[in-house]
C-alpha cells in the first residue's frame, strides 16, 4: 500500500467532464457519424485497444438504442506489435485481442479512441488494419482532442472535446463499465 500512497500525494487531479456531459457528447458524436453514415452498411466502427473499444461500444449502443441503426459492424483492433515504440521501454506490452469478425474491404471504418494524444496509436492503427483489407476511407473519432501533444500529422474527424494540456498533463477517460464511473480527468504530478 505504502507506495501508491506516496505517488497519490504528488498527483493532482481535476475533472474535465462529468459523467453527465461525457453523455452528452456521446449523443453528439453519435449524431455526428449518423449524419456521414446514415444505415452504417458500409461503415464499419473499430475502437482501437485497449481503451477506445469502451468508447465504440458505447457508440454503438446510443446508435442502437436511441437512433435505432439496426446493424453496425464493430471490430476491436490490437496495435501493440505495430507500435513505432515497441521493444523499445523497459515495460514488457502485453497484446489485446483484436477481435474482428468482418472485413473491411471497400468499407468506411471509423477508428475510435478515448485521447488522441501523439498521433502514434492511430499510425499504428492505420498498419495494422490492412492485415484485414484496404478500406474504403478511414475517420477517426477521439473523445479527448490533446491537440498541442501531435507528434504526427494526424487530426480526427469527430472529437468530443478539445483539451490543451500541457505534456506532463495525463488525461484519464474512466468508463462505468470498466472503472466504475465515467468521467475525464487532467491529472497532474
């Protein structure tokens, strides 16, 4: 116990969203992709590992439930081998599972993530998909926007919010489902 209380003293954090205006965004963001994609049956959603498939199954659930979309492809890719920085800290990466069960062949794909941060997940994201055919386009949706962190051209097409943190600055998406609350934190040491 006794170390992570001492790192919990030099942290602070604030939220950045409630649990109610993270629901808000979503329905916007939902509204968003069915105003571009209408039916979803040439689109695809694919939340990227391991914490924007919390994000694209929240996503297709509103687009289900509220808007009545019948059938959206959602797939789950893992991008840990085809990260730029992979091998090269001390952590060993443990993989995800990608879970896709359709190709996206001349479909639109949707990747989804909760921070868009350097811009190196969504590089790695764009090798690793080809593995299940050339899609037609891709988008990229993001809940939280760090736009002054890129370090590659890469800009997403729907963002929930835009945050300009500073680069010592961590946000924490937290989902119901995964962590017991939803919420967006700044956290700073």
């Amino acid at each position: 116990m006794h170390s992570t209380e001492s790192v919990a003293q030099h942290m602070s954090q604030r939220v950045l969203l409630t649990s109610k205006e993270i629901n808000i965004i979503l329905h916007r963001l939902a509204c968003q992709l069915l105003e571009n994609h209408l039916d979803f049956s040439n689109t695809a959603l694919i939340g990227i590992q391991p914490r924007g498939i919390f994000l694209a199954e929240r996503l297709a659930k509103i687009l289900k439930e509220d808007y009545k979309v019948k059938d959206i492809p959602l797939g789950f890719l893992d991008i840990t081998f085809f990260r730029d920085d992979f091998g090269r800290g001390d952590k060993i990466l443990k993989a995800n599972s990608t879970k896709m069960n359709f190709l996206v062949e001349d479909k639109k794909v949707v990747f989804i993530d909760d921070v868009l941060y350097t811009g190196r997940s969504i590089r790695a994201a764009l090798t690793a998909i080809q593995s299940f055919g050339r899609p037609k386009s891709i988008e990229l949706l993001t809940l939280i926007d760090r736009r002054f962190s890129r370090h590659l051209p890469i800009q997403p097409n729907y963002r929930g919010r835009q945050v300009d943190a500073i680069n010592e600055e961590k946000v924490k998406v937290m989902w119901a489902e995964h962590d017991g609350e939803d919420s967006v934190y700044l956290v700073s040491k």
